[in-house]
C-alpha cells in the first residue's frame, strides 16, 4: 500500500471516516466493483483517498479479509 504524503483536496472528496480534507497522510483504498479487467491482477480502479491516521482495521481469519466498518451519521 501506497502512502502519499498529503491528500488531494482539488474537488468535493473527503476522507470517508473523518469527513475533512485535512492535510495528513493518506493511502488509496479500490472501491469494490469499480475495475476494469477482473481476471487480471493489475487493474484501474476507483479509488477513495483514506486518512493513514484514521484506520482502525480488524482481520478476520475466518473470511481472509480485512476491514474497518465507518458508521453512518444519524439521519442518514
């Protein structure tokens, strides 16, 4: 995972968890189902910039997968 020194704040994007465009350190997450070419290993994806400092993942062993599960405001 790549790690980028500062977040691209050009447009309405914000950091999903946290909801700001603070400049902080940020990774890009692929949004599912957004690739190009599924049978192969390198596609373009979609992706959402993630503040490094905001992710709080789990790994669960069962599913092989890790996650982090962002709660969604109330009223919405």
């Amino acid at each position: 995972m790549k790690i980028f020194k500062e977040m691209n704040t050009i447009g309405r994007i914000v950091c999903p968890i946290c909801k700001t465009k603070d400049q902080k350190e940020v990774v890009l997450i692929p949004k599912v189902g957004t690739g190009d070419n599924p049978d192969k290993n390198f596609q373009n994806y979609e992706a959402v910039q993630v503040h490094l400092d905001c992710l709080n993942l789990w790994f669960d062993e069962k599913l092989g997968i890790i996650y982090q599960k962002i709660g969604k405001e109330k009223g919405k």
